[in-house]
C-alpha cells in the first residue's frame, strides 16, 4: 500500500491541539500531554498486529496502538490496517483463528442456555451495522492532569464494518432471555495471566440487556474475517457503546441479574472524580456521546497556502445519529454550518463534514462542534475525571494552523 | 492479515456456475469457460500489487486479478488488498506516487483550459461516493462462446468509497464547459509503449458529457491513498459506468466535441455482434445496468447440512438504486423476496441481499434476481456479443450446491 502523504515527525501533530481556545482566541498547549506523547522514538508493530500500516498509526506500546490523525482521510470507513489496538490483555494465540467456524460460545442467562459455534451462528442471521468504535480514554492526551494511561489524541477511534448475527437472533433461537436479567455480560476469551486472581484480569463487561436489541456476535469486519487484533474470530459488537464494552474472542454471552464482579466492570472504567479511585457506585463507562473533531488541515501539513481550504473532519453522536455540525475558525468566537458529506451508514456511524474556508495569512485556530438528533451539542470543555475517560470537549480538539 | 476461511481449489468453485436453469431446473455447466478458468495454477503477485492478499484474489495474469467469490464477505465495502485490478497497459512506475499533489492534469474544454496539481484540486471541492467498480467483460467467463479475454466470472467487481473533488467544482472554476462540447474524454498516464502508433493503446474513453455533473477527481479509495495499482495518484470515477470508463493516473480531462478516436474507445470495448469485430457503429460499453450475484453458499463451502441456511450476494443498478431482489432455491421456478441488509451507501453502490431458506437434502440450484428503481429486472439470459461484454444473466451467476 502506498505511504500517506504526511509522515512529519508526531511532535508537530501534537504541538497543534490545543484547549480552552475560546477564552484565549489562541492555543494554550497542555504541556503535560505533550511532554507524555512526545517522549518514545517510533516504536515498531508487535507480532500480532505486525501487518499495519506503520506509516499510518503511532505506536504507543504492544497493546496500544493509535491512528494518525493525518490518516483518518475522507472515505467515511477507517480501513483495518490503519485501526486503532488497544488491548487490555496480550492477543490469544493465533491458532483461535485457524478454523474460525469452530469457535464456540456459551450463552447464558436465556431460557435454554448452551454452547454455540460460530459455524451455527452463522446460520441464525445475519446483520451489518456500521459503527464508532472508540476507546473510552480517546482523548485523554489533552488532559492536564496527565491521568494514566495511554494519551491517546483523537486516534483511538475508527469507523467500521461489521458483519454477524443479531444478538437478538441468538436470543430467540435460544428461547428468549431469562427472566429478571437486566443486563448482557460479555466475557472475553483471552488467557489469563496464572498465579493471580481471575477475576483481577478477566474481561468482562455488563451493559444494559436492552443493548442486546442492536448489539451483533460479528465475525467480520471491514469485509474480511476479523483479525486477532481486532477480536477475532467472534467479537461482540454493541454499536454506541465505548470499545472496552465490545467484546474481544468472546467466549461467554450472559443475560444476568447483576452486574460482573470482574474488577474491569467493578473498579476500572468508572467516571470517578480527579484524586479518587474508581467504585462500583460511579458511572460507568458505557454509551458515547456527541464528538466531532477535524482531520485537516493540521499543523503537521506544514505552513498553508493563503486562500481557499476544504476543513474536513468527523463527527458522530455515539447513541444518536448526527443532525451537523458546526466550524469555527476563530477558536470558537464565530460558527458557520459545516457540509456534511459522503455516506450516512447509519446513527451509529460517524459522518465527514467539510467547511470550504478562506483563511488569510495569519494563524487560526480551528475547531468543530457537533450536534445530535436529540439536540444534544458538543461541549466547549471536557468532564474532569480521574482516568481521562469520555473526553468531548471541542476546544481540547481545535487545532492551530499558519497560513503563510 | 487472517488468510480466508476457505481456499479450496478454484475448480470447485467454477463448478458451482451454472446457466439456462430455468428450463432444465439443473445446472448444465459451460465446459468452455470451464477449461479457460482451471487451466492455470495459481500465480504469484505481480509486484505493483504485491500487497493483495493471495487468498482472497485469483490472479489471471500480471495485469489480471480476480476477486474470490468467497471472499466478498458481508460488509459492503470490497476491502482494496481484495479487489480486482485490470489494466491495459502496465501501471506506470512508483515514482508517480512518490509526491501526489505534484500530480497534474490537464482540463480541456472549458472557458479556461489550464493544468491543476492535485494539490489545487484538494482546495476545489470534496464530495465522497461509494460506487461498484467493475470491469466491463465481468462475467465473461459464463459465456459459452469463449470470448478472447479475461474469463472473469463474479470477482471482476468490487464496491469502493472514492473521494476527490467533484467535476463540477473544477470545470465551474475553470469558466465551465466550453461550447459544443457533447463528450467528457479522459486520458490515463501510463507510458505507451515505442514505435507504435499512441492512439493504437493509450487509454482514453470518452463519455456523455453529462456525466460529469456525478463524476469525481479521486485521490482517495476505501479510507488510503489510491494506491498504483488501481489509478493513484489521481483517477477519473464516473459513477455507474463500467471500469475502464474510470481512468487511472488522469493526466487530461477534456470536454470534446466527438469521442476519442483512441482505439480502445472507437473499436475496443463495444457490442459487437458474435463473429465481427468492434467498430464505432456499435453502442460503446458504458453504463452499467441492474445485476445481482449469489456469494454464499457455494459449492467450494462443501455439502451443507441440511437445515437453515443464510443465502447472501449484492446487488447493483448500475445507474439507478436497488429497488429488491428475489432468491430462488429451485432454478428459478419460484422466487421469494429477499432482505437488504446493512447500511444503503448510494444509488451506485451494492446492497447486500439475504434469503433465510430451509434446504432439504439434495442438490440446489441458488439464484437472485435484482429490480432497480426504475423497474428494469436483471434478465434470465446474457445478451450475446463477441467480446463478451455486460453479463448481467441470472441464470449464468446461479449455483449449485448440495446438501448432505
């Protein structure tokens, strides 16, 4: 495959994201997100994930793996090779991808619980919804508080196809849901480190049993078999809901009364307040919300031309689809109606907006922000919290540009 | 990547063909596209695109390369390392793509004829839209004459998210289109081979001038860079019409007053009638028209289990939407209505179809049937020319399959 067009150093990326821009009408940098980000040399791919196009994403360790914000391009879908990873626990090992049709499930919580092959699966429906898949922490590289974590900018995010049964389908085959579930609980098949207790490790998530009505058991995504990377071979797909909630090798699908006790569900993934540590009474990182941000132009284009750009970036409302969005290119003083363009592939999908601008020789700060069906509207500044989860603030997501 | 669930020899798959099912209610094999088709054993990549995945693609010859039917999948978009390439003439050298803004193309026929580099185009417009690609002589495998070329028979043929500007941005910045000017003509930059005559191979098709008002300058494919291998840096895509309509490596768009006298537009890639040979009497292969394709099951998949099955394939118009599709498990003695599933991406997209049928023990003749939204339905038989050109019979994309 061809290289991208850009491959500038990361650091130039970086330098133009930039927050609390409507108040100072300039970037303020967060230098601790920067000092973070900037640190490493380009690390190479791991093994597992090792057919990715290095030029197209960052590298930020064997488990995460982050695409370029030049990358994101303007074809509505993120192709495989320039996805995101972000694994909680290394990869399974690739013989559960050999014979892809023998993978079982167990499902649990219905009135006639049992195992199922995918070879079964695969004869009780069939579904494609397209979908945000993003990480719950995108975002967190703008944070001052330099929470922990990977400091993922606007990269751990993609838009994707996949392919497979209707939960729905499943459930009825199987006789319909128990009674008195009120939520679906994934488990993921990954091995688990030995000498430590499961449930420390273990992936496991509840969400909501009504997700249960869109949610898929997708075996393909982007039109191939989906890669180990990515969860293959049966992932759990629940569109709106943050990646962590998505299933990776799931090897167990359970309508339960309670939540997990797994310390994924109990402890992480919380929205707990800065200085605090994550409980079961905060909120969970579950549905997303509207976001939007631009994908070009971008500082690491270099100095542009002075005249006329085409502003492009993404938007999606996470439950809802996208009713526009909104561009400003003076850090937030003024907005115009941005052009959505391309594709709808649904509500759960992202859409590509396009603001044709004239910028004059100076710097600008430009920025969007994005409004769902509901009426819901991307907010200026990002919820404060200990984990750096759920970040939509559209000036944490405006970037500075020159024109010379 | 993960290598495709099946990769049994592609003879099995050929056998699952079948045409004038209707009448004998069986499938009687065509014994000449046959012998075309198993001939060869697989051979290698050729290096321009070398990046494919071996499994998913059977490669015809060095300018030649064939989707699996198997590897179609069910998530609309053709993944680019799994679509066809069909070339003319050799892809120019890398060093095209080494700088592709520096790309330019000369616009003729408009008030104000000029060159623009891609990276003017950029700032012109952006629009995105998803189209099948597919080779004229797609299907041509299926005809029993043995037409010269290709035996294509499903995987001449992709569904592909372009982005670039409109032709109308541009020719709207260059004053408009010239008076008189009846035809859009594109020339593709691949070098011609010495010592003969340029207008006896280079690629130049000329199309109704009115095309442009759909028509893109492209730079970007499913997501990436057009790569080489399918017109990069910059390709001509005129939505609805069959490949070689879409120039690759565009290096003049003219508006003009008659059609190219290139050979390949006045003699190549026409209607003619079985036994004569192309001249510019006869309709030019342009628009494509309504067509529809079975990809599971199929015979290489080996003898089902009896029981419930999900019959899937795509269905195009060509220039209009898909209205419907119907699926018959008998040859075509009966049809049912089929679902459209996944997300609609535009009238000259493919929608994916899905038939939930009971297969009893035996064998099965599995055929769809598409309407688009003007009404016209995709005809039982192939229109007979000598080149074997725009196959859209059910009959001849039917299979057969078995159950154990």
């Amino acid at each position: 495959m061809p290289t991208t067009p850009h491959s500038l150093p990361r650091r130039r990326l970086l330098t133009g994201s930039a927050s609390a821009l409507a108040a100072a009408g300039l970037a303020s940098f967060h230098q601790g997100a920067l000092a973070q980000a900037a640190a490493p040399a380009a690390k190479p791919l791991p093994g597992y994930a090792g057919w990715k196009k290095a030029d197209a994403v960052i590298v930020h360790s064997s488990t995460t793996i982050e695409t370029k914000r030049s990358a994101f391009g303007t074809s509505v879908i993120t192709p495989t090779d320039q996805l995101y990873v972000r694994n909680n626990l290394p990869s399974p090992p690739e013989s559960i991808v050999a014979d892809r049709d023998a993978w079982e499930v167990q499902i649990e919580g219905v009135k006639q619980p049992r195992r199922i092959s995918v070879r079964e699966l695969k004869t009780l429906g069939l579904e494609t919804v397209t979908m945000v898949l993003q990480c719950s922490g995108n975002g967190r590289g703008f944070f001052p508080s330099k929470p922990s974590g990977t400091p993922w900018t606007v990269g751990a995010a993609g838009c994707v196809v996949w392919s497979g049964v209707p939960v729905r389908d499943v459930v009825k085959a199987l006789g319909g849901v128990a009674d008195g579930m009120k939520y679906m609980t994934g488990t993921g098949g990954e091995v688990l480190p030995p000498g430590i207790d499961p449930k420390s490790v273990i992936v496991e998530r509840s969400v909501p049993a009504e997700a249960l009505q869109d949610a898929l058991l997708a075996w393909e995504m982007n039109g191939e078999p989906i890669p180990l990377a990515h969860g293959g071979p049966l992932r759990l797909i629940v569109p709106g809901y943050t990646g962590v909630n998505n299933i990776k090798y799931i090897k167990q699908l359970a309508f339960t009364a309670q939540e997990s006790d797994a310390k994924i569900m109990s402890h992480g993934y919380r929205i707990s307040p800065p200085g605090s540590k994550g409980d079961p009474s905060q909120p969970s990182v579950q549905e997303m919300s509207v976001k939007s941000w631009i994908n070009s132009p971008l500082p690491e284009d270099g100095p542009q031309a002075a005249g006329v750009v085409q502003i492009h970036g993404v938007a999606f409302g996470g439950m809802h689809a996208v009713k526009g969005v909104e561009v400003s290119i003076d850090g937030g003083k003024t907005w115009k109606a941005a052009r959505l363009v391309g594709p709808d592939m649904g509500k759960y999908a992202w859409r590509q907006f396009v603001l044709q601008a004239q910028l004059p020789k100076g710097t600008h700060v430009l920025a969007s922000r994005a409004t769902d069906m509901q009426g819901n509207v991307q907010p200026e500044t990002r919820g404060e919290n200990q984990s750096g989860y759920n970040n939509t603030s559209w000036a944490d997501h405006a970037v500075t540009v020159t024109v010379a």
